[in-house]
C-alpha cells in the first residue's frame, strides 16, 4: 500500500496567521494521464470529511482562495494563508492513485 | 441537493456481520463509483472499497475476504456486508461519492460480546 506521512500531526496557530501542512508518499502519484492523485481534506468535529483540494492543487467547488495546494510526485503541501476559526479541525491528506485508497495519519490545527 | 442518508445497525456481538445501506435522497446517485469509508481510533481513515453503477467492485485487500459491497440503482441504494466482524471492526463507517464530495453522517458500529 501507498503510505501518506503527514507533518505535523499537530499545529497551534495564531488567528489570522499562516499555516503549512506537508505529506509525503512513498511512491510517486503521478498517473501516466498527466494527474495527481493526491486530496485534501478538512474533518470538521462530528463531521465527515470534506474535500478541499484535488488532484494536489485545485480547489474545489466553495473552497476559500486561503487554501492552496502545491507539490508534485512524492511531496505535497497544504498551505492557508491566514487560519479562521472555521478551518480548525484534522486535515488529511488522501490518494486514490491506487488501491487501496490511503490517508495520512491527519494534522489536528487548533489555535493557541 | 442531493444527500446520502445510511442506516443499518450498530451494535454487533463478535463474528455477526454488519450491514449497512446507503441511499441518495432528493436525487440519483450520479457519479461514477461510491465508496464505503471508515474511521477508528486505532487506525484513523480506512478506504473499504467501492462499487459503480453496473456492480463493478474494488475492495480493500485487507478486507477483501470479508467484505462485500452490492449495488441497487433502481432504489439509488448501495450496500455494504462485512462478515465474521471483531471488536477491531468497531468505527464510524461512512458511504461517499468522494467525486462530488458528498459523504453520509455516518454510522457509529460497535462490536462487543
């Protein structure tokens, strides 16, 4: 299986402030069509997760522009350019390049 | 809008088999695969499989023995059976169609004697 390392697994951010968020795959996710198949997603307390980014850099439908995904192949990043109240929660990152679809261990973002 | 309403049992004793239905409301289900997806404390997200719409299925390997994931596209309803389950099966288990981001409440199974 794809193994997702994820870094941090947790993060105290200042309102208003950056934050980063790295995974690392052990295989490439490039896929011979020209797609990367790595997601992120936020899980929200009581919620299921919901999709932020696809396909490592584009936004989905709705997705505030403060998030943005960025890397390729093995290394990617999830960067919020200024962290509200409403984006603390686990954030994930996910591939569906092969199955069985694997996820990071999850980054819990709360504030200081 | 669309939603994805799961029901099915959640309480189990060990080696029963849990069974969950998933079902659009308000609309078909359109996307091309839907998944089943669970998340445990011991091992957070667990990608169980999918099925499309003509019953094509991919299953977690590890699971693969166990699991069987059924289709109705009559009822716009998709199923999920685990056999012979442990207290390791204990999760919230969610049904998804990941394409559109459209994911169930879930449901909390636990298995204990």
């Amino acid at each position: 299986d794809i193994v997702l390392t994820q870094t941090p697994l947790s993060l105290s951010v200042t309102p208003g402030q950056p934050a980063s968020i790295s995974c690392r795959s052990t295989q490439t996710l490039l896929h011979s069509n020209g797609k990367t198949y790595l997601y992120w997603y936020l899980q929200k307390a009581g919620q299921p997760p919901q999709l932020l980014i696809y396909e490592a850099s584009k936004r989905f439908s709705g997705v505030p522009a403060r998030f943005s995904g960025s890397g390729s192949g093995t290394d990617f990043t999830l960067k919020i350019s200024r962290v509200e109240a409403g984006d603390l929660g686990v954030y994930y990152c996910v591939q569906s390049l092969l199955i069985p679809w694997t996820f990071g261990q999850g980054t819990k973002v709360e504030f200081k | 809008q669309v939603q994805l309403q799961q029901w099915g049992a959640g309480l189990l004793k060990p080696s029963e088999t849990l069974s969950l239905t998933c079902g659009a409301n308000g609309g078909s289900l359109s996307s091309f695969f839907w998944s089943w997806i669970r998340q445990s404390p011991g091992k957070g997200l667990e990608w169980l499989g999918e099925i499309n719409h003509s019953g094509s299925t991919n299953y977690n390997p590890s699971l693969k023995s166990r699991l069987t994931i059924s289709v109705d596209t009559s009822k716009n309803q998709f199923s999920l059976s685990l056999r012979s389950v442990t207290a390791a099966d204990t999760a919230i288990y969610y049904c998804a169609d990941t394409a559109v981001d459209l994911w169930g409440r879930g449901t909390l199974v636990t298995v204990s004697s």
